[in-house]
C-alpha cells in the first residue's frame, strides 16, 4: 500500500504524461474555461478568452506551460485545437441571442490555410455567426512560414473572424507579426501590465505598445490586470480592453455567464479613484 502511494506520488514521465494526453482528449479530463475580457472605458464584458485546463488523474490540474510544451513538441497542438474549436462552436451554437465572442488560443505551427479552412467550415456548418470565434495566436513556439500564416489569417478575417496576436511584446516574432500578419488587436503581455506601476522602462514599453497600436489602428487587449493600479494606468494609457484577474478569474461557463452583469456595472459608482498618476517618462 504504501510502496503503491510512493509510486503515485512519482511526478509522471514526460513521455508518460504525452501518452496520458492523447488519452485526456479521448475522455472527459479537458475542461475549457472562460475569463472575462472587459471594455476599459464602460468596464462592460465585451467577450472571453477560452482557456483549456486538463485534469490529471493521478497528478490533478496540468499546468498550460507544461502541457503546451509537450502539446507542440508530440503533434498534438492541432487534434487538441479541434477538439476545442468544436466544444466553443456548439457552445456558441447553444448560447441564444446575446452570446458574446469568445478567442481561442491557436498556436502559429498549425495555423495555415488548411487549418483555416477546417475552422471556416465547423463555424458554417454550425451556422453560428463568425464574429463569434476569435482567434488568438500564441507565442508557444515559432513561426515556420510566415507566408502561409498570413495567409490563413486573411482567409479568416475574410468570413468575418476577428484575429489577435497574442503575448505582444515578448515572443519569438513580435515585430515581423506585426509587420507580415494583418492582425486586427494585439494582446499585450501580463509581464508589461504587472510591471508598469514599479518600473518605468515597463511603463515606457507599455505606452510604447499602445500608442503602436492606436498608430496602426488595431484593438489592444492590456493581459493579467490585477490591482486597481494597474487599471488605472492601463486606460489612462489608453489601453482599450482589459483582461485579468481583477475583472475576473478563468472560470466555468455558467460562471461566466452569470458574471456578465457585474462588470457591466462601473468599478468606480463614485468616480474614478486617483491612484496612480502617469510620470512623464
Ligand atoms: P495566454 O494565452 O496569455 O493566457 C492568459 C494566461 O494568463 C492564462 O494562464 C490566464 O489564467 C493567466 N492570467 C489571466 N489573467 C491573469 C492575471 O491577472 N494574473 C496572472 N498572474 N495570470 C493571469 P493559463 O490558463 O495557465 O494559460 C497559459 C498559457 O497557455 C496561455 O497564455 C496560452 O498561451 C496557453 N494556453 C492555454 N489554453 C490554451 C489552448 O487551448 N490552446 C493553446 N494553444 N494554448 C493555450
Ligand atoms: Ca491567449
Ligand atoms: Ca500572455
């Protein structure tokens, strides 16, 4: 019994847990969670962001870096992002009127014309209107062909699906991104809004960012707003959408469907507090 507990307790193999997440998409261990993303200036619930979470049996909750990792490295990005593209779709497909736009996390390895094509046609098939499904693309590895990815993203864009680049700011590609795939937002990284209150090279780069973005006319998501500081200089720097734990936690849902109301109400019913002040930098 306890040599049996000592053996559960031994941190799975990589290649074991590979093993185990070929078997996690055939069962019921992949659940998609829904965090809040929030309009800066109305503070109403604009859409979410899906986040895959999967429940080991033996090990619990995976965290995303490590499955993500092994995801990209075993060829298992691309059957994982249909497996998910399908559940948004008949979620979205059950949702009724109201139903507000929900991204999903596609990484640049699978993302060409074929894929695109594959998505286009689960979204027409489901009849769901494709302002619904966006697309967010990772950072988790590079870009092989950045040809074909722009490519796939016009073909998106063209049936109407909105397109962001995510975790802007610290990636593999950022700039050539932003220069070859005709984004509609970017999504800028948690490690910039976390630091912008304390370090002002974060707050330089902040700006920087989103006076870019405003430059070249595409939305910017500010990720991993936690503290009322932080908001504050996130839409005092002019940051459009935000998205973090202050407005919300990854949730279920039914969670996120009952969360809506609150964040259409406004933060501050008594004005905006003056909790940070923007130095000139
Ligand atoms: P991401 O796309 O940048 O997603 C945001 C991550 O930041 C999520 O972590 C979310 O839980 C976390 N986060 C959001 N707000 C806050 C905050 O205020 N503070 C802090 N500290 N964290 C916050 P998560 O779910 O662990 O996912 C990590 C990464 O794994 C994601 O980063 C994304 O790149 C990847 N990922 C997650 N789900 C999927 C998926 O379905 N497909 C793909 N390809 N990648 C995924
Ligand atoms: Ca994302
Ligand atoms: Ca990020």
């Amino acid at each position: 019994m306890t040599q049996l507990k000592c053996l559960n307790q031994t941190p799975t193999s990589s290649h074991n847990l590979v093993h185990d997440l070929r078997v996690a998409l055939m069962t019921q261990q992949l659940q998609m969670v829904f965090q809040p993303k929030v309009c800066a200036r109305t503070h109403q619930t604009v859409g979410a962001e899906v986040l895959l979470r999967w429940q080991h049996p033996v090990e619990g909750l995976i965290a995303a870096d490590r499955w993500v990792s092994l995801a990209e490295t075993h060829n298992l990005m691309r059957p994982l992002t249909v497996w998910l593209v399908n559940k948004v779709i008949h979620y979205l497909s059950h949702a009724g009127e109201g139903a507000l736009p929900l991204a999903i996390n596609v990484s640049p390895t699978i993302l060409d014309g074929a894929f695109a094509l594959h998505i286009l046609n689960m979204v027409s098939t489901a009849g769901i209107p494709p302002y619904l499904l966006e697309i967010e693309i990772t950072e988790s590895a590079p870009v092989t062909n950045m040809t074909n990815l722009a490519n796939a993203v016009r073909l998106l864009q063209s049936k109407g699906l909105k397109v962001y680049l995510d975790d802007f700011g610290t990636g593999y590609s950022t700039m050539q991104y932003l220069v070859n795939v005709p984004a509609d937002g970017i999504k800028i990284d948690k490690s910039f809004v976390q630091q912008a209150p304390l370090i002002p090279a974060a707050r330089l780069i902040l700006r920087s960012l989103i006076e870019l973005a405003r430059e070249i006319d595409v939305t910017v998501v500010c990720e991993g707003v936690e503290t009322l500081e932080q908001l504050t200089l996130v839409k005092r720097l002019g940051g459009q959408i935000i998205q973090g734990y202050l407005t919300g936690r990854p949730m279920t849902p039914n969670a996120f469907v009952k969360s809506i109301p609150v964040f259409t109400m406004p933060l501050y019913p008594a004005g905006e507090p003056d909790l940070y002040k923007v130095q000139a930098s």
